[in-house]
C-alpha cells in the first residue's frame, strides 16, 4: 500500500499533490527528474524547532549543507534563520540569501586560508574552530589583517550517535573536532580566549546526523556542559553553546518531525546554566518537504528480478547508493491493487545505481511516475553529472505558487562549460 503524503492535506488517493498541486502535472510540465519542494512545510519544520527551544536564549542556524538552494535559503532568511555553512561557496550563498553575517557559523575540518579569510572579512557570527593547525592558521591570518574573529571550539566528546557510519561525527576515531580526552581543548581555549585578536565564543559539538534516540544527543550535551562549566570555573568566557543539528526524521513511515521531546531535554539539561545555545539542525528542517519525481523508461523481467527502469538516478539522489538509504517511493498513477518485488533503478552504468532493491511496487508501467520521498535534504545538493547526465531541475511550491528555482541545463550546457585545447 502507498503511504499517505503527509505534504499536503488535500491529496486524492493514488496521487500526490503538494500545495493543491498535483505532482504528475508538474512532471509533464518541467519534465523528469524533478525535485518538488514544499516551501509551507519546510516553514513549519523551522518554526517547530524554534519553538521547542524557545524557553532558553536560543539561536537556529538552518545547515546549508543539507540543502542550499538560494529559494530556501531566502525563504529561511525571511523567518529569521541563522545559517550554518560548511564551504566559502556555501557562506557566499547565505550572505546573498540575505542571512545576516553575525548570524552565520562556519563548521568543518578543513577551511582553507580563503575561506577564513572571506568569514573575517564578512565578520561572521562565529567560526568554529576542529584543530590545534586550524588555530594557528586563523591566529595568524587575524593578526597579519588586523582582524578580530569570534571563534568557538568545537569539541569531540567521543559518544556514538548510533547512526549511519558515514554520517557519525562524534566519536575520537573520527576525524571531528578536538578531543576531551587529552586536555588539548582547554589549552585551544586559553589560546582563543588569550589571543588579542580573537574572541572566545563559546564551544560547539555535532556528533553526527540522522539521529532517531535522544540518548547519544543527552550523553554529549552533558559532556558539554561539564567541560563549559569547568572551563568558567578556571575564569574563561564561554558565552554560548552551539549544539549542532543531527536530528532525524522518519524515512519509513513519513511523519512531520516532532521536537517536543528534543526542547524538552534541552531545557533539562540547560535551563538556568546561564549560556547562549546556538542549533545547526538541516535534515529535520528541509527533509520531509521535498520529493523527486521520475518517469519509468522500461519495466524489465530479469532471470530473478524485476528492474523498474526509472530516469532518475545516483547522480540525482546518491543516499540510497553511499548510504544503503531508505527512501518510500509510491506510483502517482493508479493501479489494481496487485503487487510485486522490484528493484528500481536508473540508467547509470554501475549496479549500485539504484533508488530501492526489493521493493514491494504495484505493477507499474513505461511511462508512469513515481515519487521518492523525502529527499528535501542530502538529495538535490549531492547531484552530480555523471555520466553526462544534466541535474534534476528543481520547483519549489510556495503559498499556492509553483517556482522553477533551479532550471535543468542541457547536454550542450555541461559541454561548453569545458575548455577543450584540441
Ligand atoms: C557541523 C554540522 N552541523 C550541522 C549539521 C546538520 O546535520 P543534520 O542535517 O543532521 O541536522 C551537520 C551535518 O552533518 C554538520 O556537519
């Protein structure tokens, strides 16, 4: 059976719709593979989060990463949202989505001289600094400009966030943050806190994302504030908290993001400690409000399978591939309720170009469209070319308007984008 599409209220049965729009229209319009967004929900999800953390001093900063179209982002912007980047390309894009400068973190293990030079220059909210080299690099790069950063310490606070390898961020093996564990971190923070061009922020942690236990979250927040309040009590300013994002949402069976608990849990562990708490939340902001629409090209009977051939494929949404992800995937045209077992797959020449292995699917046909849900994050901005293949355009629906916000490029496009010496 479909799951029902929790985009949207005024859905008929067998089909989408976001925002009273039915999906298989705007594929025959804009062609497939399309990205369709929810803008309204993606507002809900942002409101939601704040208001779970509104009883403390709390900033939300939206993770670009997970999803930096420059709709969104504009769209973020106008509620107020703080946005966390992980790249110069990303922090470009949240200055021009007109995301105020103080209210932007920079994360991330490996920022070059460029790009701390360019967060300096806009004078960012906060740079979060992952090594003892990172601090250096920034100490002298401030002095030699004559810049003033506010830079905070993010820490490795080594706890297992239970999630998909590749996206656990928290633990000493990684390569994450400065370890609690050998006293590098308070000597870090004397050096922030002492040097004359830079001011001491406070202290961040991200153990990972696509959380679904608040356990691994309670472990390093605690941690957190033991080492943020040891370090106040050797005289040290540590004015916020970052908290990072990571918190997941429900692949399976489609349901809204619910922070209830989460705000609660922060409010235990912070009320009345007196910091400044900053989020980085991406996944449960964008992730439920975006689908990707395919059109099947052929339905192929193999010796043990049967291949649903769609045009989408790994270089349009690669989580399946990198991270053996679980995306629902429903028929928008409609069916006899019989069923069978399929893999769906795209065209890309790799046997790991796949959507969904094994998968229970009515008996669909060429020419029909699916939808893939929930790849508002982690989908549109992994895209790639391979193959020669243009990206997936990209709609954004937004209070009964549809907005194309990423046209498709053409084949001609991606091949004069080269320089050719021969
Ligand atoms: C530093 C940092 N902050 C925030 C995020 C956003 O995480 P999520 O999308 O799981 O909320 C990430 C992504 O892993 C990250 O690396």
């Amino acid at each position: 059976m479909a799951p029902s599409n929790t985009h949207n209220s005024d859905q008929k049965p067998g089909h989408g719709f976001i925002q009273g729009h039915s999906l298989i229209e705007l594929a025959k319009i804009h062609k497939t593979p399309l990205y369709v967004y929810d803008g309204n929900q993606i507002l809900t999800n942002f409101s939601a989060f704040e208001q779970a953390v509104s009883l403390l001093d709390s900033k939300v900063h939206f993770a670009v990463k997970a999803n930096s179209s420059m709709a969104i982002l504009s769209l973020l912007s106008k509620v107020g949202a703080g946005a966390d980047v992980v790249s110069g390309g990303e922090l470009e894009r949240a200055i021009k989505a007109n995301i105020p400068a103080q209210d932007i973190i920079f994360s991330g293990v490996g920022k070059t001289e460029d790009e701390l030079l360019l967060a300096m220059r806009y004078n960012i909210g906060q740079i979060n600094i992952e090594s003892g080299p990172e601090l250096d690099k920034i100490a002298e790069l401030a002095s030699m400009h004559n810049l003033t950063c506010s830079v905070a310490l993010r820490v490795n606070v080594d706890v297992d966030p239970g999630s998909h390898e590749k996206i656990s961020t928290g633990q000493n093996n990684t390569k994450f943050g400065v370890s609690l564990a050998d006293g590098k971190a308070e000597e870090y923070y004397q050096k922030i806190a002492s040097h004359p061009h830079l001011r001491a922020a406070g202290l961040a942690v991200h153990i990972g994302s696509q959380l679904t236990n608040l356990a691994p979250f309670e472990k390093a927040y605690i941690a957190l504030l033991e080492f943020a309040d040891h370090l106040r009590a050797n005289g040290y300013d540590v004015p916020c908290l970052d908290l990072g994002g990571g918190f997941g949402i429900d692949y399976e069976n489609l349901k809204q993001p619910d922070f209830t608990e989460y705000g609660m849990l922060i409010n235990r562990i912070f009320q009345n400690k007196g910091y400044r708490l900053g989020f980085e939340p991406g996944r449960s902001i964008v992730g439920n409000c975006g689908m990707l629409i395919t059109q099947v090209i052929y339905v192929k009977q193999g010796i043990d399978k049967r291949f649903i051939i769609v045009d989408a494929a790994m270089n349009d949404l690669i989580r399946p591939t990198l991270y053996e992800a679980f995306h629902q995937i429903v028929c928008l045209n409609e069916h006899e309720s019989e069923t069978g077992i399929a893999d769906i797959v795209g065209p890309i020449c790799e046997t790991g170009d796949y959507l969904a292995r094994g998968r229970e699917m009515p008996l669909v046909l060429a020419e029909d469209f699916l939808a893939v849900y929930s790849v508002g994050a982690y989908g549109a901005v992994m895209m790639s070319n391979y193959n020669t293949r243009p990206e997936a355009a990209e709609i954004l629906c937004y209070n009964e308007n549809v907005h194309l916000i990423r046209p498709r490029r053409t084949i001609t496009d991606l091949i004069e984008m080269e320089k050719n010496p021969f």
